[in-house]
C-alpha cells in the first residue's frame, strides 16, 4: 500500500512534479494528518530537512519542534555551521549532544547495514526521550526523499542499501505516525521546492550528508580516531574542491578498511588509505564521476598526506553509479 505522502509519484515516474501544486497537496495531507498534534523534526541541516522543516512551519505553524542531534559522526565543524545556520528561525529548535552515546553503540560494529539500523534506532530513542519532555509530541518528522525509499526496498523489490529514515527504523516507535512531506520528491525537485519556500542558497544546494554520517564513510569499526582522521581529510578535500570551481553534486573522503606501506621522512609508515569520490548527479538515482583535473588532484593529495596523521596513500574512485553507490557502504 503507498504511503499517503507518495501519492502524486506513480511507480517508476521520473516526471518532474509540479512543485506549486505539490506544495498545495501536500500542506493538506499534513494538517489532515497531523490535526491537533503537534511534530518532531530532526534537523541535521542537511537539504531534506531543512525543506522539511520549512514546509511543516509553513503547514503547521506553532505546532513543530525540531531537534538537532550531534551524534558525533558529522564532518569538521558542522555542528557549529547548523547552528548558526538556524539561530534565527522559528522553529521550538533543541540542541542535543549524543556523541558518546552513538559511539559506544557502534562499538565493534562493522556491517555497515547494522550500521545504518544503528544509527537510525539512536535517533529515534533520542528523538522519543526529548519528545517525553514536550507537551503534546504525537508525530514524528523526516526529511525522508522517493530515493530513500527506493533504495530501502519493500516486499516486492531488493533492498540496495537501508535508508536510516526506511529500512533502518525499528519496528516499535512511540509515536501515532510519521510525517514524511518529501517522500515523493527526487533530490533535485526538494532543492526546488526548497527555493520555492525562500531558503537560502546556502542551505538549499547544500551537497547531501547522509543520516549515518561519517559512519558509512569510516569502513569497518568506528573509532573518535578514525573520524577525527576522516574528519580532517574530507575538509580539506571538500575545501579544495569549493575554491577550484569545478562542479560537483557530492564530493567527499572515504577511510577505507585498508592500511598500506609508506615513507615517512626517512622512516616506514603503516597508515590508513583515504579514498576521494566526486560524482556529478541530477537525482542520486544514477551518478557520473567528476574528472578532476591532474594538478587539483595532485595538490588534494600532498596536502592531505602532510597534514593529516596516519594517512599516507590516497586514491580517486572512478566507479560510477551504478554498478557502485554515492556512499561506500
């Protein structure tokens, strides 16, 4: 049975819905759902969110309450960046830090769907915990996109990898329902929507970050060392190519389960291998690799290996999607 707010996406339509409409129709299926209760939102600051929380202020205005949750697996300085980014908006906002809490249940965990599952079941306990200490928290919010739940499968199709917001939800939540207002939407028509609603630029073409975090981008166990090291790499990946001026939809580092052999000045090194990916995508469903140029790429490299402990090797993957996925796990 098709979710309510999937209805104006037919199976297998990649037609561009009509966003004004779309807005219309789904500002009515949220009161109508929603009634007299009153929402939770996560607001990573991440695009689907963002758009989420807009259009849910705009539908519901009073009745929202938006948590940002710093679970330790976000990229340098992020937590400070959202915010800034939200200080001035409306939105009931709670700062939670969960970091050790995320970490220690990822403790020994290598899979990356337990991952995922994780992650998504963290969240929701925190979101559950908080909502416990609000009057009136009947439903819960996510910035869940039409990509997610492809990707997640059902009972009828294969589950590529489980979205934290779909597949990674635990079967029991304490709340009435879910509200998903962008579960229909391809990436591209949420930015577009988003501009629709007047969010900034800066929020609105924000490259995706998945709800997992840095998790999925540190392979095997996680470790606060593992991701300060990640940490450290993808921003000045990231930093590199923003200043280059070539365009990508999602670039970012990956700390691969491998570590190889090297020179450190005059001494062997055993250190971890870093792998960059760019890739250049209208809706995620499909993704191109970005050719850096060779200098761009060379002057990426020399700098993360002399500036970021334990990395000596980096690589470029090339590996488009498909076969592959955006992330690596």
């Amino acid at each position: 049975m098709k979710n309510r707010y999937e209805a104006l996406r037919q199976d297998g339509d990649i037609e561009i819905i009509d966003i004004v409409a779309y807005e219309k129709h789904v500002i009515d299926v949220i009161k109508d759902h929603v009634g007299d209760g009153h929402v939770l939102l996560a607001l990573s600051g991440g695009v689907d969110s963002a758009v989420c929380a807009a259009l849910l202020a705009k539908a519901i205005p009073g009745k929202l309450h938006c948590i940002f949750v710093d679970h330790g697996l976000m990229r340098k300085n992020e937590g400070n960046e959202v915010k800034q980014a939200f200080k001035d908006y409306d939105l009931n906002l709670i700062l939670i830090d969960a970091s050790e809490r995320f970490l220690k249940r990822l403790t020994g965990v290598i899979d990356p769907e337990d991952k995922r599952k994780i992650v998504g079941e963290e969240f929701i306990r925190v979101f559950e915990e908080e909502a416990g200490k609000l009057q009136g928290i009947d439903f819960l919010a996510q910035g869940t996109i039409y990509p997610d739940v492809l990707e997640s499968g059902d009972d009828q199709t294969e589950t590529i990898k489980s979205h934290h917001n779909v597949g990674g939800l635990p079967d029991n939540i304490n709340f009435k329902g879910l509200v998903e207002p962008l579960r229909c939407l391809y990436k591209g028509e949420v930015r577009k929507l988003g501009r629709h609603l007047n969010l900034p630029a800066a929020i609105v073409e924000r490259q995706p970050f998945p709800g997992p975090g840095l998790s999925i981008r540190c392979i095997g166990e996680v470790t606060k060392e593992k991701l300060d090291i990640l940490r450290e790499a993808d921003a000045i990946f990231r930093e590199e190519i923003d200043a280059s001026g070539v365009s990508a939809d999602q670039y970012f580092a990956v700390l691969t389960g491998a570590q190889s052999v090297g020179v450190t000045g005059a001494s062997r090194s055993y250190s971890y291998v870093i792998a960059l990916r760019a890739i250049s995508s209208a809706d995620f469903m499909t993704g191109n690799i970005v050719p850096l140029p060779y200098e761009l790429l060379k002057r990426i490299v020399d700098k993360i290996v002399s500036s970021v402990p334990s990395v000596n090797r980096v690589v470029y993957d090339i590996t488009g999607k498909p076969p592959a996925t955006v992330e690596w796990e």
